[in-house]
C-alpha cells in the first residue's frame, strides 16, 4: 500500500497516484542524492507517463529548532529546489518484427538548471549538468504484508505473521528517477524532500503529495476511532495541502484524526508508550505532519536502518548517525509499525516480509526491471 490509492481521487486517476517516494545518496557517486518517485499502481508494461501532468520533487533546507518543535527540532527554510518532469504525448512506433506500438520523451528540469530530456524506458535515461534521469515501468519495491495491516485496524488486533506476503507480489510501477548533484542544493546537508504530482499547465493543481509512507493509508484513513471527523474521508483534502506548510484550514481536523489513530496503534500491546498530553495530542502528530523525509547528503549511502533515524535521534537529543532519508530496500514498515506500537521500546513489530523478490540495485536506475507478466489487480464491484 504505502501511498497505493491513498484516496478517492488517487482511486479514480491511477496515473496521477504516487505509490513511494524514496531520497538516498547515490551508492555509486556520494555527491549525488538520487530521487525516486513511484506513480501507477499496477502499471501494465506498455504503460506510459500522463502527457497531462507535472510530475515534480521539491526539495527544501532544513535547520534545527530550539526545542521539540513541530517537525521534531527542523524548520525548512524558505528557499527550495524545484525539479519538474514533463512528458510528450505517445508517439506511434513499429518495433523490429513490425508490430505497432508506442514511444514516448520526457524532460526534467531542476532549479536554476538545463532541461534533461530522455526516452521513456530507455536504461541509460539522460544527463545534463549535475542532473541524470531515468523514467519507465518498474518492479514495484514497496514491501508489506498488506492484508495483515488492514486486518489489525479491523480486529484491533495485531494480525502479523512471522511469515507474510506482499500483496500482488510483482506489480510495476511507473517510476522517475532523478539524481542530482548535492551541490545544486541550497543550505546545509539536512533536506526535506517530497513529491508531488499536479495538473500541468498554466495552472497547477496538486493531484497528490507524498514525504514518509503510509501516513494517509495507515494513520488518517480509518475513521473509526476519531470521535470528531467520523465519517469524514481526509485524504484528498491532506493532498491539497502544502508538505512544508501547512495551511489552518484543516489542521484541527487532521490533527484529531491522527491523535485517535496513533493511540489506537500504540494500544495494540496492551500498553501506552506514547502518553498523550492534557489536550488529547499524541506525540507522533507533529512528526507525521512534518511529512517529508529528512535526508543528510553528507552522509554515505546505507542500505538498512536509515529512515526515521534522524528524526528519531532528533527526538532524544542525539546527533544523528546516517543519511536518513529512504533506500529502496529498507523494511521501513518494521520501523514504523514499531514506533506506532511500542516507541521502539520493545521488540520488533515485524510483519513478516523482509525483502522485495527483486529488490533495487546499487546501479542507475537504482529499480529493477519491470515484470513482464505482472499480476492481474482484484475486479472492484
């Protein structure tokens, strides 16, 4: 699932839903920070990218605050690197046996930066100055035991297995990857980084906006357990909303659907390792509302154990000890199921998947290559 048709309009327009969005150094150049983000849940593999939208990664310094503030100690500053990537309408090809088909181009141009424009599935993508870019079908990295995660929120039980499954093992995504020299980055080391997929043209309008995964699918929309919003479905307006400021409008409302869900998740040990305040708020809130991930590009790229750890370091008053952020083929739901449920005080909430069947590589364009018989999605009646 993580952001998987996370809402009523990511159900209707599959094409404009982001899946993940993952920022790591490059593992094969330490002064890049490679961008990934993951659209079209279970893309076909003669799928193509919408012609139609802005597919676009925002990128903003981050420094530290006084105290635990909201975000967990950062603040991001006002200045931030755009990168946006466009593609042609499909064009129609023959391929060598003379079968019909279809190609496509697209270009990505970052902040201050040339426009880098590239074929549609091509491995080798395109480069230009400080910026290299792939876009095309891929292996769907995401790993969770899906079923098993609903079935807690629907038993109130902790449903995990030492042995789970993945979910339509072996989808495809449609993916952008770009990977940008750290030095086209404005400030210090820490970066926030989300994306987001708009409408493209003279007027833009978030379709979708992603940071840390599987905050709207597992900690906004159940509704059950918020006694104020009960029949609201939050999502969509949470998509509407600016990842690094976030407006009033609807901060009550989010704010209450994640104090009722986040208590609910840590209760499901039988015990409280989030104590609320006097008003109710969970602790967890402000950092899932800071929904970017926190990347130090300064640090070496590290396959496991990075995500959350330097929010989390943040938290206890410690200097941070990785580059943050997201790799591919981190278990970052044992992370997070274990933060919801016992602050990582006890033992690991695993839920039994612990590695993609074809996990990403430590080469351009970092995914595996698509499934060329991917599994067929469940008929929705």
């Amino acid at each position: 699932m993580s952001d998987h048709i996370s809402g009523p309009r990511a159900l209707s327009d599959p094409i404009a839903d982001i899946t993940d969005v993952y920022a790591f150094p490059s593992p094969e150049d330490p002064g890049r920070l490679v961008l990934v983000l993951n659209t079209m849940p279970m893309a076909k593999p003669s799928d193509l990218f919408s012609a139609g939208l802005l597919y676009r990664f925002r990128l903003r310094p981050l420094a530290p605050a006084a105290g635990h503030a909201p975000g967990w100690g950062f603040v991001p500053g006002n200045e931030e690197v755009v990168v946006d990537c466009v593609f042609d309408p499909p064009e129609h090809v023959t391929d060598p046996t003379g079968r019909p088909g279809h190609a496509q181009t697209g270009s990505c141009t970052a902040t201050g930066g040339e426009s880098v424009s590239f074929r549609v599935n091509d491995e080798s993508g395109g480069a230009g100055h400080g910026v290299r870019v792939f876009g095309g079908v891929r292996w769907d990295p995401f790993i969770m035991d899906a079923r098993a995660a609903l079935a807690t929120i629907a038993t109130r039980k902790l449903a995990f297995s030492e042995s789970g499954s993945i979910f339509l093992d072996g989808k495809n995504v449609l993916s952008v990857v770009v990977e940008l020299d750290t030095g086209l980055l404005t400030g210090g080391p820490l970066v926030g980084v989300v994306a987001e997929t708009l409408t493209r043209g003279e007027f833009n309008v978030r379709i979708e906006r992603v940071g840390r995964p599987e905050v709207k699918n597992m900690m906004l929309a159940p509704k059950d357990f918020d006694q104020v919003n009960r029949d609201l479905e939050i999502r969509d307006l949470y998509n509407m909303e600016d990842a690094f400021s976030l407006g009033d409008s609807y901060a009550g409302a989010f704010r209450a659907r994640l104090d009722a869900n986040l208590a609910f998740w840590d209760g499901l040990d039988g015990k409280q390792d989030w104590p609320v305040d006097d008003g109710g708020s969970h602790p967890l809130t402000d950092l899932v509302l800071a929904d970017y991930l926190v990347v130090d590009v300064s640090k070496p790229y590290v396959e496991q154990g990075s995500f959350l750890e330097i929010e989390l370091a943040a938290r206890r008053g410690e200097p941070h000890a990785t580059s943050g952020g997201r790799t591919l083929n981190d278990d970052v739901m044992d992370t997070i199921f274990t933060q919801l449920v016992n602050a990582g005080r006890g033992p690991t909430i695993r839920d039994g998947v612990d590695a993609a069947t074809r996990p990403g590589t430590v080469t351009f364009p970092y995914l595996a290559t698509p499934n060329p018989h991917p599994p067929e999605p469940p008929e929705h009646h």
